[in-house]
C-alpha cells in the first residue's frame, strides 16, 4: 500500500508541474502583461536601419526559377528576370523515323506549385497582377552551350541568336488549368485539363533544321546534341508588354518542363503519314537553368536611399525585395548604453535577457494589391569573414545542446502576420551575447526569403518584397521595435 500511494503522489506532482508549464514562443508577443516574462520591459533601445543592395548570386539548381517583369513601380522601379535553358535529347540515340515532318513545337513552362504540408492546398509565388496586365515574351536560341558551364551568376547576361523563334502575348493565369490536345495514335485526338503552365509556340522551320534534320550521329548522345543545339532563352519583350507586370516562377525540378514536338512520319510500307508527339526534357536535374535578374531604381525613394546611405536622419522606410534586389542592415546604437545604465557604474551586477523580441511593422499603404508584403523575411548577421550565418536563436543543436534555440515556431520565424501587418523575431540570445560582449555585431540584416525555404544566400526563389517602418516615422506608423525583458542580476 506504502508503494501505491506513493506513486500516486509522484503522479500527482509530475502532472502539477506540465499543467504549470507556458509555450515560451507565445511570451510577450502581444505585450500583454498577462504573457510577458518576469523582469523589466524596455522597448526604448533604438533599431538603426539602412537599405542596401543585395548581392548577386548562383541561380544553379534552385526549387524554382524568375521569368517576368514588374513595369515602373513608383517606390521599387523595374525589375525584369530571363531564363536560359539546356534542353536534352529524350533518349541517346533517338531517332525520329523515316521522312519526319514537322507538325508543331511547343515550349511548355509549368508555374511552380507547392503542396502545403498537411493540407490540399497549393500555393506559389507568382507575384503581380493577373486581371490587366498583357505578358509579352520572346524565345531565342542560346549562342553557347550551357550545359557543363559552372558560373550562373544572377547579374550573368547569356549571349543569343538574332532570330526570334517563338513568342506569346496574353494575360497570365498561374491558377488556372490548361486546356491541351493529346495526340493518340490511330484514334481522334482528345482535349486533357492540366496543372497550370505557360506554352510558346516555336517556329515549325527551326524546329525542322535544328532537330528533325539531326544526323544519327549528333543524335547518338545527349552531350553531341548539346553542343549543336546550344539551348532555349526566354525573355521579356518590354516594347510589347504593358500594365504593372509580375513575376513567374517556373518549376523546373520536375518532369514538366520541356519541348514538346509533334511530327510525321513515314509508316512502314505505306504512303500514309503518322504523327508522333516526342518531349525534349527541360530540367535543372538533368541539364542546365539559369536566371538573369536585373533591377532599375532610377528615380524611385529607393534609389534616394541607396545613393544616400547615411543621412543625418533617418529614413521613415526601409526597402526589402526578393531576387536579389534590396536588404535592410539593422543596429542597435543604444544598447550599450542601456547595458551600462541598467548595470550602473562600479558594480559586478549582470543583465539577464530573457526574452527580446524584434517587431518589424510594414509601412502604411504599402500593403496594396497585387504587390502584397512578402510572406516571409529572414534574420541573420554576418561573420568576421562577411559569411552570413544564423542567430544563436535559429541554430539548431547538433552535437553541442544550444539552450538559446527557439525552435520552429511560425510565430517567431518571420512570417507576415497579416491581422497586425508585421513580422516578430527572437534574438534573445543574440542580444544577450551582444549585451555580455560574447558576440561582435559584423552586421545584422533582414532580407526576403522564400515562403518555403531557411536558405540565408542572396534570394532567388521569391519575387516578393516589403516595405517596413523604421525609425521615427512621421506617418503615425509603428515603427520597428526591440522589447527586450530582462532581470537585473547582482
């Protein structure tokens, strides 16, 4: 019975103890007394920011690729994305038959779509306007083979053949399925829905001299055929295209991607033609896709800010765009002294931070349609060497257990919170290591990331982009708060 009892107490204290436990990640987010942590609010400690240039990058075997283009937005200018692609033979060796003749060629882009976990819903990143704005794209041969090059720099203009042999002009609809016609041997061809693309039409001469007209021995292996064909680019056509514009993102990690082509041929002892429909495999897996991004802030408040980087007050709003456009540098001028204050002179007390909580609020009207905040910022600083490398708060344990880690919480990992119209980090550990002189502040950034990445390298991936409040804003906005709650320690 001594037994029983006693492990009914243990059990009795073991549930206690969980019932009394809080989700740390929920502390203070709302400034309510009720959630905040013990010890001292200060949100008074100033959060300088400075918009600067995002740094090229490689855009070599990404989840998705930029195709696009966003016409003279009066706060981020221009931003136009190209593509340039290798495309492979369906098999070494293929052969198209006897006598081919060309029917059709059609250069087919999925949008990239994305399942999200746990649900049914797919989602992605297209980001502009879909109701009034007409898309003009042109496709041209490559005048080098891409296929075993290594350098895809995002800055990297890829040289083209004069001809343009494909075009298309119409209005985009990433979410709306396609209709197509399959091709079945011997029976009436038959119209499919499928997942949203886009689809070029290619001259039906360059298709016939530069495939069906192949000699078996260029055919015999893909590497052959590469250096003959060079590849496919597609770019914007801006004389053409007209509205506020947007970006596509292109999913080339699948089997989608290709060039489709329909022929005739000669059937065996007949006179009588068949068409035959063959794909061309378009992938990053298997060959070669790069992106070309370029960006234009003349006479933009973003050009005013990156040719004055540090005026003498500071701006009301700072820039973050994806693709590799705009970040926004961070500092804390005023913590050092708060740390001095708080500690006072001649004394071995200590601050104990724990929680500090970074609220990033969007400026106000910049939350208009189609050009909507970007789903999710990133937080991290740079290193001695300039290497950009996680907080302590988003470094996950590995062989050495890191207290400080915050874990994977969607409310303090960056994602735009739509209801209150901002952002909320932790850095905790990392203005504690900046407080205690542990960590050297070579420069804390915040940049747009992709709403299904971690990746801390210049973004690719994300067309998106935020303007957000920053220091004193004369608009009546909330500008960008640190809330550290900390302890004073003797």
């Amino acid at each position: 019975m001594k037994f029983i009892k006693l492990d009914l107490l243990t059990l009795l204290i073991g549930l206690f103890l969980l019932s009394s436990c809080k989700d740390a990640n929920t502390i203070g987010l709302e400034l309510d007394p009720t959630l905040a942590t013990k010890g001292t609010l200060n949100s008074t400690v100033k959060v300088k920011t400075v918009t600067e240039k995002d740094q090229p990058t490689s855009t070599i075997e990404k989840t998705r690729h930029p195709l696009g283009f966003i016409n003279h937005d009066p706060t981020f200018g221009d931003t136009e994305a190209s593509l340039s692609m290798a495309v492979s033979l369906p098999a070494n060796g293929y052969s198209f038959g006897k006598n081919p003749i060309i029917d059709s060629a059609v250069l087919v882009l999925p949008y990239q779509r994305k399942i999200i976990s746990g649900t049914s819903t797919a989602v992605n990143e297209f980001y502009g306007d879909t109701a009034t704005s007409v898309y003009s794209f042109k496709v041209q041969q490559l005048k080098e083979d891409i296929t075993f090059q290594t350098n895809f720099s995002s800055d990297r203009d890829f040289a083209v053949e004069t001809p343009i042999i494909g075009t298309f002009k119409a209005k985009i609809s990433p979410n709306t399925p396609v209709k197509i016609k399959d091709i079945v041997v011997g029976k009436p061809d038959t119209l499919r829905n499928i997942v949203p693309e886009l689809r070029i039409k290619l001259d039906n001469s360059f298709i016939q001299n530069q495939l069906l007209n192949l000699d078996s021995v260029t055919r015999a292996k893909n590497s052959r055929f590469s250096a003959l064909f060079k590849g496919l680019h597609i770019s914007v056509d801006k004389a053409t295209s007209t509205g506020k514009g947007g970006i596509l993102m292109i999913d080339f990690l699948g089997s989608n991607a290709n060039l489709q082509v329909y022929y005739k041929k000669d059937i065996t002892n007949s006179v009588s033609k068949d068409t035959v429909g063959v794909s061309f495999p378009i992938s990053s897996a298997s060959g070669r896709v790069a992106a070309t991004i370029k960006h234009d802030y003349t006479g933009t408040p973003v050009e005013t800010q990156l040719t004055t980087p540090n005026p003498a007050t500071a701006y009301n709003v700072s820039y973050l765009q994806g693709l590799t456009g705009l970040r926004t540098k961070l500092s804390f001028p005023d913590l050092a002294a708060f740390a001095t204050t708080v500690k006072g002179t001649g004394t071995n007390s200590k601050i104990v931070v724990n929680r500090a909580e970074l609220v990033v609020n969007i400026a106000s009207g910049s939350d208009v349609s189609p050009f909507a905040p970007a789903r999710k910022l990133v937080l991290y600083r740079n290193d001695i060497a300039g290497n950009r490398v996680n907080l302590i708060d988003y470094t996950p344990s590995t062989n050495v257990l890191n207290h400080k880690y915050v874990g994977d919480n969607i409310l303090v990992s960056g994602n735009y919170d739509s209801i209150n119209k901002r952002y909320v980090f932790v850095l905790t550990g990392y203005l504690q290591d900046l407080i205690d002189g542990n960590t050297e502040d070579y420069g804390t950034y915040l940049s747009v990331i992709g709403y299904d990445e971690t990746t801390l390298i210049p973004n690719v991936t994300s067309p998106s982009r935020s303007s957000i409040s920053s220091f004193n804003p004369v608009t009546g906005d909330k500008a960008i708060k640190l809330n550290i709650y900390y302890t004073k320690v003797n």
